[in-house]
C-alpha cells in the first residue's frame, strides 16, 4: 500500500470501494459514514477501520477513549443528516488532531432517479448530496468528489441535476463533470456512471479527468470477462471452492497480467489483512433447480432470458420456451456474459440478472466482486443472500453492485494527487526576489 499523502472524509461509503482505489493513490479516509450495518462491517474488516454507531456516538455511550489519537479510519453507521457538525469536529480533533482534510467524497444514493428503480423524484434521498456540502464547507476541504448514475442528467431529472450543480456552485466550487464508462480503465464491466469534481474556487487549478488506458485508441484491448474470470475454479451449482491454483506464469497477455495482478493482490495487500496466496473466498455457487440449470443451457453468451425465449419460439422450439421460460420472460434477468468481451453493468440484483459465460449457474459473489474489480483479499459482511422482503438488509451481491470499481476509482484518484499537488503549491508564498 502507498503510504498516506492526503486525507478525506468518505460519505455515503457503501462497502469502500471508492476508498479502496483512493488508498492505492496515497489518500486516505479519517472518517467514513454508511447507513448499511452490512456495509460498515465489509468497510470495517478490509480497511482496518473502528466501527462506530452513531445512534451511541450521539447519545454519548462512546465516551473519547474511543476517540483517542490514532491513525486509523472511523467508519460511523448511521443516517449522515444525524451526524451534526460538532460532533464531526470533535471526532477529527480527538483523534486525528486536526480541524481539515483534502477531499471529501459522497456517492449519495440514486433510487430516485435510477434507470433500474422507481424513478420518484419527489424521493427525499434526491437532496442526500446537501449533507457532501454541509461538511465540505465544515472541514474546508480543497475538493470534491461526487458520484451517481448517468441518467441524472436526463429527461424529468434535468432540473433536479440543475439544482444540484447550482448549490455546488453557490458553495464554492469550481465544477468538472463527466460520464465514465469503466472498461475503459481496465474493468471488466460496461459501467457508465456520473462522476463530478469540485475545487475551491479560491484555487485557479482545474481537475483533468483521466483519459482511457483500455479500449480503442490505446494501447490495451478491453479486459473480457473470461481475462477475469477464467482463473478461478470453474464450479458448478451449489458448489464452493476456497483453493486457488492457478499459475499465473501461464499468463501472457499484458492487460490480463495487470488486472490479476491487481485483484489477487500481489501490489496491494494491506499490511492488516491475512491474505493466503493459494485461497479464495466467497467463490460459492448457487442452488438451481433443474429446471432453471436447462433454462441456462437454452441461453447463449450475449442473450438474456427474454432474447431466449423469442429465438426459441422463431426457431420451433415452442416446447422448451414453454417449459423452461416463464409466461412473461424478464429482459434483465439471467444474461449470459459474453467471454471475449466486458460485461454489463453489475447491479444490486446481479444474482439473479447475471449467468456465468460457460457455466450453467449464476455468478458467485467473487465473481461479481472480480467483474467490479474488488480485489480478492477484499471480505464482504452480511448474508450471501437477503430475502427479497427484507430490503434493509445489504448482502454481499448488492454491496458489491452498488460499490464504485476500485480500479475506476484509482483512475480517478490519480488525477485528484495531481490536483491536490497543485494546489499546494499554489498555497506556498512566493519567495524574496
């Protein structure tokens, strides 16, 4: 790991993977607030982080020799409207010894607008990105970093993205925008997301967006699934495998080497971290009925179960579509990757949505956490699965696909130490001619 040479405060964390690219960089979280128990747990244990509820923060049960000096992250679990300003503070003087930090970073949640939700603007989880500019301006950071769907941009969310631009403005900030799409940064994954930096108007520094290094015009084809994949044991429903024996030696491709050598962790493994070289974890299939493992086997790379069912039934195979397909086939769900190519967008649901290229089953959680690019010492909390009622519960396939691509984000962080750089030197007094 790199050693520290700015600081944040990381809203809004989920599991941590934005920290986690961020960390690769040198900047490194004082304070982490998640609402999800499951994520704080999964934020906690691969970022060696003191887990601290805020209801007890706020009711004074955690007294400050809790808080006493010390380098490591706190992550806070609780609601960021309840978390008031004096208690921040508090927090960063006790421990960290200091009243600012460099950046501050919020993927605040996008239900509201989200292609794959319900698209209520009227949601009040829509106006979250207010509490990134109450303690942007409480820390009096130099930047920051916010983060969401593309389509915030779009159709009847237009004037709540206007809003959001303009309170950024009013704040203080000079704006830079853009929507990345992941593969073109060594992700396995056809992710487009929003991304928007701001800098402290006082500083004439502007934020440069890193340019592609995967993809068309450079000098690295796209990473496929089957380059991030295919290492792993090739398990079958229900199955679990923990060993890893794959020979990375045989590996001669370039952008395949790099990207294994990122997720298995031979340039990235925390010092606090007990990673085991020849194990894997969370590589557990899940159990299929027969008759969805035939369902899977009448879909090809590419299709989903929708493009299934109609070529079955353009095809004479009126029989199998009928049998194995329900009545109204899902468009979104059991599409099979395609191995020469990334995949799409790995979702909160990605279980159900996504089937493996050449397996008959759906991905496993290490899967689903190597197509985001976690790497492989990363260990998520909560349940491998929640029950569809009980939508509080975070597992780890939702944590995983709700999460920022670590490698995206090291792509992103590499331009805020170039920024950052910047702005200190802008910040030193001439000297005496």
């Amino acid at each position: 790991m790199l050693s520290t040479k700015y600081t944040s405060i990381d809203l809004f964390s989920g599991p941590g993977g934005l920290c986690t690219g961020l960390k690769l960089c040198g900047i490194k979280p004082l304070i982490a607030v998640e609402i999800s128990k499951e994520s704080c747990e999964t934020y906690s244990h691969s970022h060696n982080a003191d887990l601290v509820n805020l209801e007890e923060l706020l009711s004074g049960k955690v007294t400050d020799s809790f808080l006493k000096e010390s380098q490591k992250t706190i992550i806070i679990n609780g609601d960021i409207r309840l978390l008031n300003n004096e208690i921040l503070l508090h927090i960063l003087k006790t421990r960290f010894n200091r009243e600012r930090v460099d950046i501050v970073t919020g993927g605040a949640p996008c239900e509201g607008f989200s292609m794959a939700g319900k698209r209520n603007v009227n949601d009040n989880r829509n106006t979250l990105y207010l509490e990134i500019i109450r303690i942007s301006k409480l820390v009096q950071t130099k930047m920051i970093l916010f983060e969401n769907v593309k389509a915030i941009k779009t159709g009847n969310y237009k004037r709540f993205y206007q809003g959001l631009i303009h309170d950024f403005r009013e704040s203080g900030f000079t704006i830079n925008e853009d929507v990345l799409n992941a593969a073109y940064y060594g992700v396995p994954q056809k992710r487009e997301r929003y991304f928007m930096v701001g800098i402290d108007n006082k500083f004439s520094v502007a934020y440069e967006f890193s340019k592609p290094t995967h993809g068309p015009g450079t000098n690295n084809p796209f990473v496929s699934t089957y380059d991030a994949l295919d290492d792993l044991s090739l398990i079958k429903t229900e199955h679990n495998s923990s060993d890893y024996t794959f020979d990375m030696a045989m590996v001669s491709e370039k952008h395949r080497k790099e990207f294994l050598d990122f997720v298995r962790g031979s340039i990235n493994v925390p010092p606090y971290i007990d990673f085991e070289t020849n194990k894997i974890n969370d590589h557990l299939a899940t159990r299929h009925k027969e008759s969805q493992i035939v369902r899977f086997q009448l879909i090809k790379q590419g299709e989903n179960m929708k493009q299934a069912a109609e070529r079955l039934m353009a095809t004479g195979q009126e029989e199998n579509r009928n049998m194995y397909f329900p009545k109204r086939p899902y468009a979104q769900r059991n599409r099979r990757l395609i191995d020469s190519e990334p995949s799409h967008t790995v979702t909160a649901h990605c279980n159900e949505e996504i089937l493996h290229y050449s397996l008959d089953r759906a991905i496993t959680g290490r899967e689903a956490a190597r197509l985001q690019s976690f790497p492989d010492w990363y260990i998520f909390g909560g349940p491998k699965r929640a029950s569809s009622n009980n939508g509080k519960i975070q597992d780890k396939y939702k944590q995983v696909g709700d999460a920022v691509p670590p490698l995206l984000a090291f792509r992103l962080g590499e331009q805020i130490i170039k920024t950052l750089d910047v702005i200190n030197l802008e910040k030193k007094p001439s000297a005496n001619v």
